[in-house]
C-alpha cells in the first residue's frame, strides 16, 4: 500500500514572511494520515525546517547539484540541503529542464547525488503541448523516465512526478482519462525495469494546475498517489483543502 503524499513546491517565492503559510500546516497537520512535503525556495530551507520539526510536515529543496562540493559558484549540494534539514529535493522540474537545459542524464546524477545524501528524489517527467499533439508523450514520458532514474532509484528513495507542461500555472487540466493513460505507462515501464515489489512502491504524483476544486477528481484516478502542487501551495488553507482531498 502506498502511502500518499502532498507535495508543495513554492519555486522562487516567499520571504520570511511565507513561513506563517508553513507554520499554519504544522499546526493543522501535527499528525497526518498521508505524506505532506513543503519545498521553499534555498534560502528558507533552514527556517523552515526548524518550524516544521515535530508536525507531519516534512521540507525539500527545489534542486541540487549532482557534486557534493567544488567550485561551482550559485550551486547547492544534496548533502547541504540535508544539513539544513531537508529529507526530500524535487529533480528535473520542467523549469530547470527548459530554463537550465538540463538532460534527463544530469537529472539522474542529481538523484544519485541525492540517494548518497540521504534525501528522496521527486524525479519530475512532462510533456510539452506540442509532444501530446503530436501523439508522442508515451515515448517521451518513457525515455525521461528510463534515463532520468538512476538504477539504484527504490520505492523507498524515489517519487516520480508527472508534470504536464502545458498544465503548469496555466489553469489547463490533462483529462482524468489523459492522466491515468500516462500514470499507468508509467507504472507499466517501473515494473519493466525494477520488478513487481519496487515498481509497486514508488510514488507517482501528479503536477499541473492542481486546486482544491479538481483535487478529489485527480485523487481518485489510477496510480496516482498524490500531488505535486505549485500556486496553490502558497496559500495554506488552498494546500489544506487538496491534502484533505487526499486523506
Ligand atoms: C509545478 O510547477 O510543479 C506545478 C505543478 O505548478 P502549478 O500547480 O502552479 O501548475
């Protein structure tokens, strides 16, 4: 049985005041029947570990480096995310793949690098509009995943986020038909690769446009175990409202 998981990525927003958002989750979910993941922006990380500790909220980074230290001037390393109290960083988000050029190869360093911190990997796959169009996401959902999961990836080390990306902060919605098509590919292609027992563990969220007003709707669809919510993750009582959906 999977346990769900709600995740929350606040990509580059958020000033210390976005922590009374947090501080609202810890206190209504001290304790939670699902997963409940909060990735702020680098520079709260540390703060918002802090005021997360003891309730059912766990904190990520958005990103790491695939090294664990160098010269690499701006970078974050897995290993320092875990030091300022992260247990999970989120890889190969579709705005780091286009805003940053990066290849689902450097994606599966980064999650190696984040198995040998001690951090779960939320590996992020997608298509572009014109892909579904022209009738090509399985193939291209299947090559991101064969290439961006590392061959050590486990149920316990991995989550897998389906993020369409003409879903993501448009308001546009893949049919519930549309995600269980590419959730069950996705399933399909696990087992293929890493058996039965494995396959049957990972978590496969889905991302893009997720409120609390289609939340239950996209819960209830095959394979999928959860969310992975951009713009309405900011507001506490929206993420509320889609982790209830969930439980
Ligand atoms: C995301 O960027 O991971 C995302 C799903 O964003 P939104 O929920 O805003 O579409």
């Amino acid at each position: 049985m999977r346990r769900k998981l709600a995740a929350g990525n606040w990509k580059m927003n958020g000033l210390a005041e976005a922590l009374s958002e947090l501080n609202e989750l810890t206190v209504t979910y001290g304790e939670a029947p699902v997963d409940i993941l909060i990735c702020p922006p680098a520079t709260l990380i540390d703060r918002a570990s802090e005021a997360a500790e003891g309730s059912a909220v766990a904190i990520g980074g958005q990103d790491c480096h695939p090294k664990t230290s160098g010269a690499h001037t701006g970078d974050i390393s897995a290993e320092m995310l875990r030091d300022s109290g992260a247990s999970h960083v989120i890889i190969g988000h579709s705005e780091r793949r286009d805003d940053h050029g990066e290849s689902s190869t450097l994606i599966a360093a980064k999650a190696t690098a984040a198995y040998d911190a001690g951090l779960i990997a939320v590996v992020c796959c997608g298509e572009h509009l014109s892909t579904r169009e022209a009738g090509e996401t399985l193939p291209h959902i299947g090559k991101q995943i064969a290439e961006s999961l590392p061959d050590a990836a486990t149920a316990e080390n991995t989550v897998i986020a389906y993020e369409p990306v003409w879903a993501i902060g448009t308001g546009l919605t893949p049919t519930v038909e549309q995600i269980a098509e590419v959730h069950d590919f996705i399933r399909a292609e696990l087992v293929a690769r890493f058996g039965e027992t494995t396959a049957n563990g990972i978590r496969l969220l889905y991302g893009g446009s997720v409120k609390p007003s289609n939340a239950a709707e996209i819960f209830a669809t095959s394979n999928v175990d959860g969310a992975l919510v951009g713009g309405a993750s900011l507001k506490a009582a929206d993420f509320s409202a889609i982790i209830d959906a969930l439980v």
